[in-house]
C-alpha cells in the first residue's frame, strides 16, 4: 500500500509532529515506509525553506486515481508531450517566483530547455532566456566548482541556439572557467580533485563539453577528459559497474551488510554522460571510454530496476537495500530512464535489450505523478540514501524527469520518421525530433540576408550537438551585423515542397522587405515517394509543369505535388514581388569519393537549380563545385572531420568551410547585392574563380 493522500494517512492513526515551524511536516504514525529523523527533518525543512521544493502531508489525488486525469505512458509524441508539459508547467509556476544560482535550479533550467526544444513550445525557453539576463550570465561564486557551474549548461545553450552567439551571455562563465582550469584541485590549497563527488559529473562536464563547441577550444574538452578520469579512478566500482558517491563511500557498506550505491547519485553519472556525449567531438579519442561506461552502468542498472509494487519500473534510494528504502526514488529513475533513452537513441544502447527497462521506467514514473503535475517520490537534498516522504517534489528531480521526457519524445519522432525506412535507423538530422524556433531580424530597421533550406544549413537548433552543423549559422561573423542582419530560417529534414507547404516559407515571406536577399538551397531531401507514410516529402523531378494528386498521409489532406523546379521557381517569385532579392545555391556534396575526388552532382538538382536560375535571370552559386574542390584539395583524411555524421552533415569546422565557399559565391557574382555588407573577415576572403 503507498500513502498518498491525507485520507489515506489519517486511516492509519494520530499524525506526529516532528517540526514546529511553518515548514514542519507531517508523518502517518505507522506508515510502511522509513521517516525522516530530526536532523534529517531539519534538513528537509531547510530544502523547502529555500523553495526547492517541498513535501505535504496531502499531495492531492494522483493523476491515475481517475479516468478524467490519468495519463497515457505510450511512448508516442502526443502522450509524451502531454505529460512532461504538464509537470513542467506545474514546476515553472512554482519556481519562477524563485529563481536562482544553485544547483538544484540548474539541473531544473536544463530540463526547461530540454522540454522547449522538444515541443516547440518556447514558454520554457523564454522563462531561461529572462532567468539568465536576470543573473546578468554570472555564477554564484568566484572560484565555482562543479555545483556552481551547472548553471553555465542553459547559459551555453542559449548562446548557441540559431548560430546567435551574444558573447555576453558566455562570458562570465568561460572568464571564470578560465579561472580553473590549471587548477589541479577543487580550488588553491584544497586537497580533493575538482570533482570529488559522482554528482558533479551531471553538474561540471556537459558545461566544459558545450563551452568547446561555442569556443572550438580543446583546452575545454581536455580539461573535462582529464578530470573525469580522476573521478573515474577515485569512485568507479569495477565489480558493481557503478560509482560511489564520494572517496567515503569507497567500500562503505549499510546495515545490511551491502555496498551503498545511490540511486540519484548513478543517475548523476548515467545523465552526465549522456549530456556530455552530446557535444564531445565524435573524434574524440575518449569517446569510447564514456560509451564503454554508459554500457556497463546501464546493464548494472536494468538488473536493479524494480518489477513489482508501487516502485515498479522504477529504482530504490539505496540500489541494493530496497528492504529499508521501499519507496521508489524520482530523481535517479528519471535520469537513469534519461540516460538509457540517450543511448538508445543513439545506438550505444541495444534497442530490443533496453526498451522494455525504459518503458515500464517511464510507465513508473507516471505512476508517481498527481492530477495538478506534481511529481513525487524525490529525495531531499543529501549526499547518500535517506528517508522522505510520498509526496516529496524538489525542482532538480523535476529537471532529471523534463530531461527523460525530451528524450522519449525524440525517441518517439526517430521511430516515425524511419518507419519503414530501415537504412535510416540512425537519424542524423536533430531537426526531425526537435521543434525548431526559426530567428527573425535581431535589428527590424537593417536589410536582411535570409537563409532558406534544409540541415546542410542549419542543424537542429543550430547549436552543434551531435557535432553537426549547417553552414548557415557559421555566415554571420562574415557581415557586419551593423548592417545587416543573417537570419537563418532554413529547417531540417525539408524538402523544396514541404518548407512550402508546412507553413514556413508563408512565414518567412512575411519577414521579406524591399532590398533583402535570400539565398535557398534545396535537394537534399526532394528525393523519395510523395506520399511517404513517414515524410512525404519528395518532389517530382526536373524543372517542368508535371503535377502528381495524392492524399498526404503527414497532413491528412488532399495535396498536388509539383516539380523540384516549380517550387524553386515559387521561391523566386514570391521574393521579387516582395521587393527581395533571390539567389539559388546547389546542394552541397556529401562525402562520398570516387578515384580520389568528390563524387560531384550533376544532371538532377545540381543542374535544376542552375536550370531554374538561367530561367529566372536570378543569382547562383554553385556550392556543390566550389566546396568539391576544396575536398579534393585537402584529400579524405583532411575531409573527414569536417563531417559529423558518415557522408552528409558538417561539423563546425566543415560548416565554416562552407560558410566561407558561400562567401566566394557571392562575390563570384556578376552583381554581389551583399558586396558593401561584409566584415573584416568577410572581405579577406576571395571570390571564386570557376577556371
């Protein structure tokens, strides 16, 4: 039996006191669970003093007590975005009042920015964009340790959204970074390595990792391997497969005889290294070493998973002791459900062996949630296995549960978007998971340069995870912002037909006055059958006026397809009549090789483009040749880590490369209509010269 609500409590006689202040809580006097002694209690009371969170007597009815609010735990994009929206909405209502530095909030902030990019709901992401400006992007203390830097993950994320890099909202974290990183201890004259504790292995490596990808510092990335493998060598059990919480804990047994291993404390490690993973270069030498331990972990832990009672799915406080921890932990299950979804989703992790822990994990977790959003069963703040209560909600375990669901839910899209698409099991492309939120002007009263086409032009959320990105959000530092702006509104995953007819170039248009220019790039995606179960996408070849009828599966509505030339050629007109100026660019190349040199395009969208361009008397640039050229100059070994993925997606150094062949394009062209907008950068560089 569990105890959730007053009734259930007060059935089993007089309730106890163990606080006097506001704050005190209150316990059943027998209930089948431990409680909190008076130092723990008081740390419970500080928690919710300081507006973690807190710990009713009366958590109100869970969710699944009736019909009207019980909630589905299939693993499809609706179902999953209606429950992680619920408890986030439930979580920012309570939290924004109090916002601050710390850790428990950190953890919180980057599940709000999980959850935003998943759904596309930009509530959360707004909220962090005002959290951050509010701090003014500092830390809380001078010399941070892991705990103090945690903050810095939401901070680089909003920077590097959209290739929009305000160097101020980095600054202060990477000067105090700086500040650190020849420290080889926590700070001057202390004797513990930086990160002492297998907490701050979530708090500390996702930051350094992200701070390499806004900086293209490996001094960043050499730090965060250094020091995990300190960590590693001082806390990692070789025969459990999982890691003490601190150097103390190191042999430490519990009263049942049993090695004492924290469930939050392994979900700490499971979470970090998935977000860690995220942004470490895939040419990483370490990298096997952090998918070797997401591997063994999530084997240790699938055997510790619970399978019965009201913790089914779930994992106990104390892994090894449930006897005296009965209740499920929160905040470790929902990273642990996090950590393994990463993995799966990124084929570390078998699918067929892990799926089942993460569904009756996620099955679990809704089982602990209540009608207004609430999430139960977290643990107080603490360093080891303690007692709390049923309805104990703190914001990081929320934060570790946003995470698990940002992840269902790519989960959930990847398996949609490659039904029936077995070459395609691993998706490349983040933008057909994520929601993305296209930028507009930064400055209204400057011309613009917009950016139209698909991931070979901005990425995901253009922010180099999965070490890829497009070239578009690589284009900026080119300009002078002061004169132009760079907006970047190409999407992922569309093909010349879809950024149509979902909607985005209707948007895009609106943004399009008198003297702008707009450059598209489109082909990548156009291939394919035009009624896809899975994309509908493909475009009927050539430039001509062939039409095909269908009944689009995506969209549910009857649709004409038209040529990959009658799209393009829309582009350009709709521009003209907006008093804007198109260019055309070809495909990039993938990296596919032939006798030395890169296979190029030819007679298909390569040549349609160029087609649609004479025809219209408009721009082009041939990336396709332009960038081909350089491949072949740099031969493969140069060329590949320029790409972060097998043959089509750059990493930040090949997105740069390309961003610079666009500026030779267009200096290439009869009438540069940008010739008078470039930068210092941008002017050092060359036109291209096709002979």
């Amino acid at each position: 039996m569990s105890f959730r609500s007053t009734s259930q409590l007060l059935a089993l006689g007089t309730w106890t006191v163990l606080a006097s202040s506001a704050l005190a809580q209150t316990a059943p006097a027998k209930p089948n669970f431990p409680l909190p002694n008076a130092t723990q209690q008081a740390g419970i009371n500080k928690d919710n003093g300081r507006h973690f969170g807190d710990s009713p007597a009366d958590g109100g009815p869970l969710a699944d007590a009736s019909p009207s609010t019980a909630l589905s735990p299939a693993v499809t994009v609706a179902a999953i975005d209606k429950v992680t929206k619920k408890v986030a909405d439930w979580q920012l209502a309570r939290s924004q009042p109090y916002w601050d530095q710390i850790w428990t909030s950190s953890v919180m902030y980057s599940g709000f920015m999980a959850v935003s990019d998943a759904t596309g709901d930009p509530k959360y992401r707004d909220a962090m964009a005002d959290m951050a400006k509010g701090f003014h992007y500092t830390l809380r203390n001078k010399i941070a340790n892991a705990d103090d830097q945690s903050i810095g993950q939401t901070y680089l994320e909003l920077y590097l959204e959209g290739g929009k890099k305000d160097p101020d909202l980095i600054t202060p974290l990477r000067e105090n970074m700086d500040s650190v990183i020849d420290l080889p201890t926590l700070k001057p004259g202390d004797s513990k390595i930086p990160w002492w504790w297998c907490d701050a292995l979530f708090m500390a490596p996702p930051v350094w990792a992200r701070m390499y990808a806004a900086t293209g510092e490996h001094k960043y990335i050499d730090y965060l391997n250094l020091n995990w493998q300190r960590s590693y060598d001082l806390l990692w059990d070789k025969d459990a497969h999982l890691y003490a919480r601190d150097a103390t804990f190191v042999g430490k047994l519990g009263p049942t005889g049993k090695k004492i291993f924290w469930s939050r404390g392994e979900g700490w490690v499971l979470g970090g290294l998935a977000r860690t993973l995220q942004y470490l270069p895939k040419d990483d030498l370490r990298r096997p070493f952090y998918i070797q331990n997401m591997k063994e972990m999530a084997a240790a832990l699938a055997k510790l998973q619970e399978t019965k009672g009201d913790a089914a799915g779930l994992w106990h406080s104390s892994l090894l002791d449930p006897e005296d921890f009965p209740l499920p932990e929160n905040s470790g299950s929902a990273l642990i459900v996090f950590g393994m979804a990463y993995g799966v989703n990124e084929g570390i992790l078998d699918r067929a062996t892990y799926m089942p822990v993460i569904e009756k994990g996620w099955a679990g977790l809704l089982h602990h949630i209540y009608a207004d959003g609430r999430l139960g069963d977290i643990q107080q703040t603490g360093a080891e296995p303690t007692p709390y209560y049923p309805t104990s909600s703190y914001n990081y375990g929320v934060g570790g549960f946003m995470l698990a669901g940002a992840e269902l839910h790519r989960m959930a899209t990847m398996g949609a978007q490659t039904a029936g698409h077995p070459d395609q099991a691993a998706v490349t492309d983040p933008s057909v998971y994520a929601k993305i939120h296209l930028p507009s002007p930064a400055n209204p009263r400057l011309r613009n340069l917009i950016l139209v086409g698909d991931s070979t032009v901005r990425n995901g959320n253009g922010d180099g995870a999965h070490n890829q990105m497009g070239w578009g959000d690589e284009l900026a530092p080119y300009f002078d912002t002061s004169k132009i702006n760079v907006v970047n509104r190409a999407i992922g995953g569309r093909s010349s037909r879809t950024y149509i007819t979902e909607g985005h170039w209707g948007e895009t248009l609106k943004l399009i006055k008198r003297g702008d220019v707009v450059l598209f790039q489109f082909g990548h995606n156009d291939d394919g059958p035009y009624d896809d179960p899975a994309r509908a996408r493909g475009s009927i070849h050539g430039v001509g006026d062939e039409t095909a009828e269908i009944e689009n599966p995506i969209q549910h509505r009857h649709e004409t397809v038209h040529t990959f030339g009658w799209y393009m050629n829309k582009y350009v007109e709709d521009t003209k009549a907006a008093g804007g100026i198109p260019i055309i660019c070809s495909l990039i190349p993938r990296k596919t090789w032939k006798d030395g040199h890169i296979v190029r395009q030819t007679d298909t969208y390569r040549g349609w483009a160029k087609a649609i361009a004479d025809r219209d008397h408009v721009g082009y640039i041939d990336l396709n040749e332009i960038i081909a050229r350089k491949y072949d100059a740099l031969g493969e070994a140069a060329v590949e880590p320029l790409f972060g993925d097998p043959h089509t997606h750059t990493s930040a150094a090949g997105a740069i490369l390309n961003a610079e062949s666009v500026v030779e394009g267009l200096k290439a062209l009869p009438k540069d209509p940008v010739a008078k907008d470039f930068s210092a950068k941008g002017k050092a560089i060359k036109p291209y010269k096709a002979n």
